[in-house]
C-alpha cells in the first residue's frame, strides 16, 4: 500500500530538511540551477511569476527569482523549511502543501518542479502532473528536476524502508500530452555533474515549453 504522502505529512519531510540544513547555502552556488538560468535568461522579460513546487529551504527559488527579476511563489511540505524560508527569504510567497492540490489562484509564466516527483505515490502522480500544468500559462516555460531512467522502476528510499522512490522520465508525460515540447535537457548525478553510468544515479534538468497556437481552428 502507498503511504508515501503520510508519512511526509507525518515527519518525514521535516526529517529530510534536517538531514540537509547544512546544505543549502550552497545552493547560492548550484550548477544545476545556473544552466537552468543560462537557458531561460533570453525569455527573462516573460517571466514575471514563478512557482516552484517543493521548493524546500528556498535558496533556489530566490536564486531563479533574483536572476530573472520574477516573483517568487513556493509549495513545500515541511513545516520547519517553509518557517526558515520565510524567515531568509521574506518576498517569497510560500505555502504548505504537496503538487496534488496547489492552492494557488495565479497563472505562472515559469513553473519549476524542484526533485519531489521521486517520491509521489504513483496513485497521486497524474494529479501532480495535471496540478503542474494547471499553473502555467501557455507560452510559458516548465523545469523539472528528478531522477531519470530509461524505464520505470521503483526502489527503497535510502532513508527509510517504508517509503519507496519511483524512476522514470517524468518529461515524457507532459510531451505525449502534444502541448510540451523539449527546450534543453542536461543529465548529471548527486556526485557529478556529467551523465552517470550507473542508472541508479542518474538526474536530469529538463527545460519544458507550453506551446501556443499549435491546434488551429478550422
């Protein structure tokens, strides 16, 4: 049976910000979100509204949102990042939550799916997917950050042996939707920031565009 979202409801995703409080000042100097920056800088007069879902300690969402000029909208899970966020970062608009149900009235012109999609229980995938792009405008740009393998498969998360990840190329839901199409895609690994052998390992950004005037009326 899936618990995933029960027991981050529960602890675990108090837990996992915890584990990583150390981390995130680093974050100011993370490749990953600097290539994704490097793509989106000739769009930058677009993109105005900006949402990341899990958007964890903030960092990143701050980085994106101080590069492109944007105003900043985040969803996390745990109670203890969002109160550090709010406090770091005062003009983010954060709220406690998970992607199947947002509770945001706006349309974003960048929504950014920051590595959470791992861990969604799979009866609850689809409607983080539909939530995703509910948010964003047509025209507008979607970013995901996760685990990518050439097939879907599930194992233990490192963690905790209750909980299970799920690995598979989330890009591909959204392109067979007909409404996406691929801006830039870059794998790397926890370890290195170049493709990785071992499947396991393997992580992706992938740049979305939400195409405009691709089904004409008759």
């Amino acid at each position: 049976m899936e618990k995933n979202k029960e027991l981050f409801e529960d602890a675990e995703a108090n837990h996992w910000f915890n584990r990583n409080k150390n981390a995130f000042e680093n974050y100011e100097k993370d490749a990953v979100i600097s290539l994704l920056l490097n793509w989106l800088t000739p769009y930058k007069k677009d993109i105005k509204k900006i949402l990341e879902i899990g958007c964890g300690s903030g960092h990143r969402l701050n980085k994106i949102c101080t590069s492109l000029i944007a105003e900043g909208f985040g969803l996390e899970p745990s109670t203890e990042a969002i109160k550090y966020a709010k406090n770091k970062f005062p003009s983010l608009n954060l709220k406690l939550g998970f992607g199947d149900s947002l509770p945001f009235k706006e349309k974003f012109d960048l929504v950014h799916l920051g590595f959470f999609l791992y861990l969604v229980d799979r009866k609850d995938y689809l409607k983080c997917i539909s939530e995703a792009d509910r948010m964003l405008k047509f025209g507008g740009f979607l970013s995901i950050i996760d685990f990518e393998t050439p097939f879907p498969y599930s194992n233990q998360y490192s963690y905790n042996k209750n909980i299970y990840s799920h690995k598979h190329k989330n890009s591909d839901v959204f392109v067979a939707s007909g409404l996406y199409s691929i801006v830039n895609k870059y794998q790397y690994s926890h370890k290195n920031f170049f493709f990785d052998k071992k499947i396991d390992e393997r992580i992706s950004i992938t740049l979305l565009f939400k195409e405009t005037d691709i089904f004409k009326k008759a």
